[in-house]
C-alpha cells in the first residue's frame, strides 16, 4: 500500500516574518517567496513565535527586521 508523506519540510525556503509589535500581543504575518502564509495574534513572547515557526515551517531560514531568529534549535 502507498503511503502519503505527511512530513513538513520547508529546508532552504525562505520564510519572512512581519511583526506588529504591541506591549501584551503581536501580529504577526507569515510569508514564503511569493505567497502569504498565514497571519497570527500572540503574546508578545520571543519563545512563542521561534516555537510556532519550528512547528510549522521546519528547516526553514527566517528573516524578520525586528528580531534575529536562530535558525535551528540550540541549547
């Protein structure tokens, strides 16, 4: 039986992050090289952002102008 690859791999894709930055919450807007993403409201947490990017677009390079984002989990 064929099996479907479910697995997410965004490796060596670009991801773009825009940050509308408040004192409790930010918004935050997702883009890929020509495509708009998704767009999320959370707390105004560093931890909370790196933790959704690792999540949903694994082994991608992101770039934002407001904050540097590892790009792979570290100790």
């Amino acid at each position: 039986m064929l099996r479907q690859n479910t697995d997410l791999n965004f490796a060596g894709q670009p991801i773009y992050i825009g940050i509308d930055v408040h004192l409790k919450s930010w918004n935050v807007a997702i883009y890929s090289k020509d495509l708009f993403l998704k767009c999320i409201h959370q707390e105004s947490k560093v931890e909370v952002l790196v933790d959704h990017l690792w999540k949903h677009y694994p082994g991608a390079s992101y770039y934002t102008s407001l904050l540097p984002i590892m790009r792979t989990p570290g100790p």
